[in-house]
C-alpha cells in the first residue's frame, strides 16, 4: 500500500513533489548510487537537459533490473551544478514522474566529482 503524506499543518509542496509517502508492507527496498549522465560508453552529453535524461535512463535501467518501475521510487535527491541548469533538469524530472511526485530533494551544487558532471540523481525505491 503507498499512502500519499501532506499534512495539512505544514505548508503545500512547492513543486512536483510530496512531503512523504508511506509504504506498507515492504517486501524489496532498493538503493542505488547517485546515477549521473553518462552514456553505457562512459562519454557525458554537454547539456543538462541531455544529462538528466540519460541520468533518468540510468535509473530506469537499475530499476527494470530489480523487477521494478519508477512508480515504485519512494525518494529522489537531485544534484545540480549551478541555478542555470535547475530548469532544465525540473522539466525532464516532471515529464518522467509525471502524477507520481515522489518526496523529492533538490540541492545546487558548485561542483560534483568531474567538471562534466552536471546532474546527480539520487533514488530509493521500494515494492
């Protein structure tokens, strides 16, 4: 059962997002490493927008693995390098969650581990 969790005693969710989200029973919990925008090849698009969908790629990838989709995410932590970039990720992320809106965390970065890194996308999901 995955109970959708905005009390009304704290302020309204600003984006695409939920405060929380209940999950009972939990019979898989996946965590996976903070998915960047590199291509199977190791090479890394220019752009953020390109970089967060391969990101998203690269989650749905380990997702179809474990026997899950993102509907099953219970949690994104997204990492982008500088304020100009927060737009184009934001889109690509609302396109692929659509009506899901997981708890979601945004964090503006001066930098990640390469200077081409420019998104780091973080996911828990659960089944």
């Amino acid at each position: 059962m995955r109970k959708v969790l905005n009390p009304t005693g704290i302020a309204k969710p600003a984006s695409a997002y939920n405060h929380a989200l209940l999950i009972e029973p939990v019979r898989a919990l996946l965590t996976m490493s903070g998915q960047l925008g590199e291509r199977p090849d190791g090479s890394c698009p220019p752009d953020a927008e390109a970089q967060t969908q391969q990101a998203w790629s690269n989650i749905e990838a380990i997702l179809t693995e474990a026997g899950m989709d993102f509907s099953n995410i219970t949690k994104v932590t997204s990492y982008i390098v500088g304020e100009e970039h927060i737009d184009a990720y934001v889109g690509v992320h609302k396109d692929i969650l659509g009506d899901l809106m997981p708890p979601w965390k945004l964090v503006v970065v001066a930098a990640l581990g390469n200077p081409q890194y420019l998104v780091e996308v973080d996911v828990t999901a659960a089944a």
